[in-house]
C-alpha cells in the first residue's frame, strides 16, 4: 500500500491514498474505497478493511453530493447516509475522510486543538466555496483562529490536464482571479489547486501545502474519473487528530 502524505501534516495521522495494495479488479484495480462505481462490495469491504489495519484508524464519511454542507462525526460511517460534502473529527483514532477520482481533497488541520476536517471539492464544491465552509466549521468547532489551521490540497486532476468550457474558465476567472485558468481561450483549463489555495487564503489560513499530483497524469497510481470515463474507482483522504497533543509535550 502506497499512501502519500503532506509535510504540513505530519504530526497528524493522515494520507492520501493510491491505487497500490488492494484487491479489486480492473477496472477498479486495486485499492478501490468507493462504494457505488460498480465494483464487489466485498471487495471494497476489504480494501476498506486494509486500509484500517496499516493505519490502525477507523472512517467517519459522507455521501458526497458537490455541495458545501459540513457534518461533525459522530462516529465511524462504514455506509454513509449523510449528504455532506466536509466533515470534521475531533476524536483521536477517529480519520474524517472523504473520497475522489479526479476532484480535489483538502485535509485540514488544527495544531491547537488537534481537531481536523476532510473537504471534497471537484469544480462545484470549489466554486461554492467548501473549502471556506470547512474552514469556518472547524474554527467554530475548536475555538481556534484560520490564521493558525494547516491545509494540504492532495491529488487531483491537474492544470494540465482539466480542460474546461470558456464559460466554466470565466466562472472561476471571475470568482477567484485570472490565476486559476490556464491555456488559450478556445481550451482553457481550470487549476483547481490553485483555486483552492486562493479559497484558503481567502477564509484566512496562512499554511497551504499543494501535493501537485495529477491523477490523470498518473495511469499506475491514481484513479481518475475523466481519464478512464467514469469507470474507475475511488481513493481516500483522511485525517484524524492526533492521540497526544499535536504541539507536544512541553520541553
Ligand atoms: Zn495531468
């Protein structure tokens, strides 16, 4: 099992997962996490099984439906029914997680509190601003300022490979500056880690780490729902708040 992490993170226990270590077949092929892309469900219980064993975590989802709702878990959610798109852990061992194939994951992180949050955004979500809503969800949750949370925006398509319609490009132009589009007028393509930094910035954290993994690019590592036309699997990210403080014991 492959699963890459973020510098910025790393007092938390978290990771974004990869195709590496599972048991589905193709088209799935190998660490399959999601539920409803046609694959055996006792496969996917499986790789969801594996997963828990080399992180010693357990999952609190969503049912991911493009919006910015934000949920708080209450516990782990092996079939979710809550429609949500961010969700946020404040309980040690307990990973907020959330699954993609091309959108972007944003984990979270408060280094005060420990609490943490896991944000799907693919172009809707990130137009609607579900980064920003985790991000006020998480400072409400937990007291503690943006300024002072940890992001890091894992693998997703990329700007060299997210052609978009001109009207999209200009939506998000105008939304979150010139900055986010990429390439001529006739095939523009959106970067949607940069619009999510910008979002970032915007509801006021200072820390944003970019992975710059593009899972188009990528055919051996990562599942990517525009690349291999919709029939492809899911990889997680997640997040979970440390087990001692993640400042540490005092010197
Ligand atoms: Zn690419």
């Amino acid at each position: 099992m492959e699963i890459l992490e973020s510098r910025l993170l790393a007092r938390f226990p978290h990771g974004f997962t990869t195709r590496a270590g599972g048991v589905s077949p193709p088209p799935w092929d190998g660490l399959n996490l999601g539920d409803r892309v046609g694959d055996d469900p006792a496969a996917v219980a499986e790789n969801w099984r594996r997963l828990a064993a080399r992180t010693g975590l357990a999952f609190a989802r969503v049912r991911q439906v493009h919006g910015v709702r934000v949920v708080v878990a209450a516990g782990e959610d092996a079939l979710p029914a809550v429609e949500a798109d961010a969700i946020v852990s404040r309980r040690p061992g307990l990973a907020a997680c959330v699954s993609v194939a091309d959108c972007v994951p944003v984990l979270l992180a408060d280094p005060v509190s420990g609490g943490v949050a896991a944000v799907h955004a693919g172009w809707r979500g990130t137009l609607a601003g579900a980064a920003a809503a985790a991000v006020r969800a998480l400072s409400r949750e937990t007291g503690t300022a943006p300024a002072r949370l940890l992001a890091a925006i894992g693998p997703s398509i990329g700007p060299c490979c997210y052609e978009v319609s001109p009207e999209l490009a200009g939506q998000f132009e105008a939304s979150l500056g010139a900055g986010v589009v990429r390439g001529g007028a006739g095939r523009p393509r959106l970067d949607l880690w940069a619009a999510n930094e910008a979002a970032l910035r915007g509801a006021g954290l200072r820390a944003v780490e970019i992975l710059g993994r593009c899972t188009a690019c990528e055919r051996e590592r990562f599942f990517s729902h525009r690349r291999d036309g919709g029939r492809t699997g899911r990889m997680a990210a997640f997040a979970a708040p440390p087990a001692i403080s993640p400042a540490g014991p005092v010197p």
